[in-house]
C-alpha cells in the first residue's frame, strides 16, 4: 500500500493518480509495458492498477513496486453489476488520468466520464488475438463510439496507429504514437557472439534456434516448428535446436506437433521462465512467427541482446527488423520461407552476427525505457494541463 508520503513529489506536491485499467493482468508484453512505465515514472505520478477479470502472477511484480491493485470480479459479456462496482470505484477514486488498455478495457471509458474523470487515454497495444487484421466490425464501431470520451489514442506502431485512422476512424489529432520500450542494459549481448560451434565430426555445426511469448494461436508457433522441420531435412549434418519460451493453451497441440515429427529430441518448450535475458544468451538466432504483433517486446529483447532476427511481416515488425540490416522478413504462415530464411543466417555467421551488432545500436537509439517515459510523461503532462 502506498502512503501519503509516496503521493507526493520530490517539490512536496501532490502527485496526480493514474489508475491503469485492464481486463486482466497477466503474463503478457503489454502487461510487461505497463509494469515498466509505473516503475519508470513513479517519481511523478501515482499509480494504481484495476483489473476487470482478475490480476495473475504479475500481481507480485505490483507488489514489489509497492503499487496497489484490485479486481472488480467481472464476469464473461456485458456485467452490469461489476460495471456499477466499477462506477463506484472510480468515484472513490477520483483518479486524474483512466488509461485503458486494449479493446477488452475500452468501455471503461463511458463509466470513466460518467464517474466524473475528465482525461482518458486509451492504449492500443495490438488487435485482439480472434482478430489479428482488426476486420471486426462491432470492435471498430465500439472504438468510433467510444472516441469522443477519449481524450488520446496510443498506437505502439506506425501500423497500429496508422490502422486507427484509416480504418477505424479515430481522428488523427487524438492519436499518439509512443513505441513500447525495453530495458537495453538488462538485455545485452551474450559474451560470445553468434558463431556456430564446430563439432569433432567436420562440417557439423551446433546452432539453437529460440523464441519467447504465449504459447498462443496468434504467435502461430506451428509455422515454426514446421519450419524447423524444414531445416532439419536440409541441413542433416548440423544439430539444430529449437527452444520454445512460454506458456498458454496452445502447448498440448504443440508438444503433439513436435511428437509427430520426431522432433522431440530437439525442440524444448520450457514454460514460463523469468530469466528470459539469460537464455537469450544460449540463442544463435531469434525467430517472431506471430500471425499479428503490436511492438513485440521479445525481439527488441533479442535485438538488445545483438541475436540476428527473423520475423514475420505483419504488424509492427518491420518496424523493429530492417531487412537486410538487424534481420530478415518472412511472409506469415510460410514454413519454407520461414527455414530458408533461418538457413541464410546458419550458413552465413559473419552477416548474422552484422545484423545482430546492428540491432543492438537499433533498440538502444529508438526502443528504450527512457525514450517511452519521455513520451507518456509528456502526453500525461499535456492532459494534467487542461
């Protein structure tokens, strides 16, 4: 719980209340993103986080920062009950600034306004993953009803933002673009760069190929594995291996998958680890399969760490991977695109471990946490000043 000495700033004023709402708080890179702007800006403004559903293993991560947090209970569909505990709640609070997160959060703008808070912001971290193309029509129509109660829209890429305007709708003038930032000291290069290790038995190599998120249909780790397949048919004389970081509905269908291969003496899939930036250090290659992506925090991860990256085309991806400078751009949902790509990498060290330098300089110039609390303090300050 914080006290009212921590409302406070280093002046003696009172900080103002950002309370961030969520439909659930769990593993995820927004969630990550929200936990890293509280963290980076807590000498500014006070924070609270509210839950729609329920609040997972993130919560101990609030915990630590020392930032409450609560749930409403909502149930599945439209809950009238929960939104009139949430009416209250946000009357009690009276918080400065509602920021919103992501479609499943949206409608707390109607019960923001009602509730008497007068600056809204609404983050739009990437579509939902039952809608990857953002084609749903009752979604687009609830962000243009909703638009007039929100103050600013964040898109965390040039597609998402670019997509709110032509597509939904929402006025240009009320839509910011505040790229999603890492912490590029905690991810940095391993000590030893990417290079093959040479087996006693001539021409084989040792290459580990690796990835990091839920183990979701949008993230589309089958392409990946069926990819991996590929690249094990074509190279028979390197021992290949594939690890899979994460956890989420998808893992049964996945470890069938590996099994039906006869891939299982290859591919790992660790669950949920919290020492994601030491692994990456056992990586030679990084590889973004998803089917859809906002600003994917695992490859500005990996960038970070100097791995040569090969991502999917979509979304904010090409955003992040320069082809032909940090890495390559595959098409989604093609394997033998996806192997040949891997196989470029593996075949040529030097320009692998040139575009995993290039990377590195890449996150910290334009993805760091400093650089994304500058730009939400600034869009804060302008609200807070009118």
């Amino acid at each position: 719980m914080t006290g009212p000495a921590d409302e406070q700033n280093d002046v003696g004023q009172q900080r103002p209340l950002v309370l961030h709402v969520l439909d659930r708080f769990d593993i995820g890179g927004m969630e990550i993103v929200a936990l890293n702007l509280i963290g980076q800006t807590r000498d500014r403004y006070t924070h609270r986080v509210l839950c729609l559903r329920d609040v997972g293993v993130l919560g101990a991560r609030l915990d630590a920062l020392g930032v409450d947090f609560e749930t409403i209970g909502k149930r599945p569909g439209k809950d009238i009950s929960a939104y009139m505990r949430l009416l209250r709640r946000l009357r009690r609070l009276s918080p400065d600034i509602v920021h919103t997160y992501n479609i499943g959060a949206i409608d707390v703008a109607l019960w923001s306004r009602l509730a008497g808070v007068r600056r809204v912001v609404h983050a739009e971290h990437g579509r939902d993953a039952a809608d990857p193309n953002g084609n749903n029509v009752k979604y687009r129509w609830m962000r243009r009803l909703l638009a007039p109660l929100i103050n600013r829209f964040v898109a965390v890429s040039s597609d998402l933002a670019e997509w709110l305007t032509h597509d939904v709708g929402i006025d240009a003038a009320k839509t910011r673009l505040i790229r999603n930032g890492i912490d590029v000291e905690r991810f940095r290069p391993a000590p030893s760069p990417f290079d093959p290790v040479d087996s006693l038995v001539e021409g084989d190599k040792m290459v580990r190929i690796g990835t990091v998120g839920r183990l979701d249909r949008v993230k589309d780790f089958g392409t990946l594995i069926n990819a991996f397949a590929v690249l094990c048919d074509d190279l028979p004389n390197n021992r290949l291996e594939l690890m899979i970081v994460g956890e989420g509905g998808e893992r049964a269908t996945l470890e069938q998958q590996v099994t039906e291969l006869g891939l299982g003496d290859r591919v790992t899939l660790t669950g949920p680890r919290d020492d994601v930036e030491q692994l990456l250090h056992t990586l030679d290659i990084y590889v973004c399969s998803s089917i859809a992506e906002g600003v994917a925090l695992t490859i500005l991860e990996a960038m970070a760490s100097s791995l040569p990256i090969v991502a999917t085309n979509v979304g904010g991806n090409p955003e992040l991977v320069i082809a032909g400078e940090t890495g390559i751009l595959v098409a989604s949902g093609a394997p033998g695109e996806m192997a040949a790509a891997i196989r470029t990498l593996v075949e040529s060290p030097e320009q692998a471990r040139a575009y995993g330098v290039a990377g590195r300089v890449r996150a910290r110039a334009q993805f760091s946490l400093e650089t994304m609390r500058l730009q939400y303090c600034q869009l804060y300050d302008e609200l807070l000043d009118h």
